[in-house]
C-alpha cells in the first residue's frame, strides 16, 4: 500500500492563481518539483540540475524522498492532485528542509518570498490525524519542529549574509576599479602637463582659449627656487610644464580647478 495521502485540492498556498497540492509521505508534509519550479519562478530542469549537482548536499529521508516503482504507478493513477508524466520513471518529493536548500540554491527573491509563504501556510499546518498522544508526545514534536525551524531558518540567513557579503565586494572591486581608473587618468594628465599640480603654456591656453606668455612663470619658478618639469610635446619633442603656484601668481590661473 502507497504511504502517500493526498488532501483536498483547497487553497493551501496560493500565488499569482498557484495552488499547491498538500501532499504527506510517511505522515510528512512535501512538495513536488513542479510546484517549487512554479512557486520559485524556476525551471523543473533548474531544480533538477541544482540537485544533480549538489546532490551531496541531500540527505534522503531529511530533504527528499524519491518515489519509483510500484509507489509511483499507484500515486500516478489514484492521486489527480498531482499530475505526473507517464514517462517519468521516479517522482522526488521536498521536505521542508529540502525545499528550503532549493531557495538557498537559486538565491533569488522570489524563491525566498514563496518558501516564507510555505513555511507559514503549507509546512506549518499539520494533518489533524497526526496530533500526538500525550503531552511527552506533543513536547517531542514540539522539540523537533523547533530544531527544524532553527535549522531551516540559520541556513536561509547564512545564504542572504552570503549574498549582501557578495553583493558589497563586487561593489568594493568596482570603486577600486573606478579609483584606479582616476589615479591612471592623473597620472597621464601630468605627463601631458595638464594636471592640477603643473602645466604647459598650450595646456592653458587651450583650456581658457585665451595666450599665456611663459616668461611670468619661468621668472616666479626661479625666484622662488622651484624646479620646472618636461614633459612630451608633440611639436617639440619636450615642453616646459610650469607649478600651479607660478600660474596662481602670474596670472591668477587656479590649476586645480582648471584641470
């Protein structure tokens, strides 16, 4: 005989006009792939692969339960709540630590958003045939639904941690990239003698179209005692780039916010 119950096919959890089928394996509530695929905005064959891939990250009996055989003929002729592919030759089923690993895996909001809503409206509702006995009985499940909830709720927080830890690297690389880039930037100014530290006569000009004579400036730098940079000229080969403080001096010309 099948261990699989299938409830009435009420609203258990309902998004965007979803409803999802309530399904108990081993008196365990579970969710099949094609409704993690819908509610997480996923592909079946994504949730597939993630599994595939990181199946060493399951546990069978603690996030899955894998229907085939005789199990699956049954489940597929008696059960009309869920809709199974005559070709399909095993059926896997999602605990709800299974399912939390699934929006873990695909990272996205979405998937987050809808596993908060089956951790309140699907996973956290209970056959009422499955109350415990005694009050030892109702501590126990108490304890263990607890313990899966703490569980459950460490790895959903690790994964957004994780992901905000990402999020404002890729950010740090970019500003460091984007400081770089300045520096680079800077640095090639003032071999062209346009920088806020020194510049060319033709520099100037060009900024302020307006003509600058260089004697001023050659007469502050050895007045007081500064040396003038060369830097590359494409007329000449070299030309004299001259201090921001000869150029404030001489013709009250403001380097750094010229250039």
């Amino acid at each position: 005989m099948s261990q699989i119950t299938v409830a009435n096919n009420n609203s258990v959890v309902t998004q965007n006009r979803f409803t999802v089928p309530e399904v108990y394996y081993r008196n365990q509530k579970v969710i099949t792939t094609e409704s993690l695929a819908i509610g997480y905005g996923a592909e079946i064959k994504s949730i597939q692969n993630n599994f595939n891939r990181n199946q060493s990250r399951f546990e069978e009996g603690k996030h899955y339960f894998k229907i085939e055989g005789d199990e699956l003929s049954i489940l597929r002729s008696s059960f009309s709540g869920v809709q199974i592919s005559n070709k399909a030759r095993l059926l896997y089923l999602w605990t709800e630590r299974g399912a939390s690993r699934h929006a873990k895996m695909l990272e996205t909001d979405q998937a987050w958003d809808f596993f908060e809503l089956l951790e309140d409206t699907y996973f956290g509702t209970r056959k009422n045939n499955n109350l415990p006995g005694n009050y030892i009985e109702a501590l126990e499940n108490l304890l263990k639904a607890e313990k899966e909830k703490a569980v459950i709720a460490a790895e959903r927080d690790h994964a957004i941690e994780t992901k905000a830890w990402i999020g404002n690297k890729r950010q740090a690389t970019s500003m460091a990239t984007a400081s770089k880039a300045v520096r680079e930037k800077n640095r090639l100014a003032e071999k062209l003698g346009e920088s806020k530290k020194h510049a060319t006569v033709l520099a100037v000009e060009k900024k302020l179209n307006k003509k600058f004579k260089w004697q001023p400036l050659k007469k502050w730098c050895k007045e007081n005692d500064v040396e003038i940079s060369t830097v590359h000229d494409d007329r000449y080969g070299t030309a004299n780039s001259y201090p921001s403080g000869a150029w404030k001096s001489a013709y009250d010309v403001d380097l750094a916010k010229l250039f």
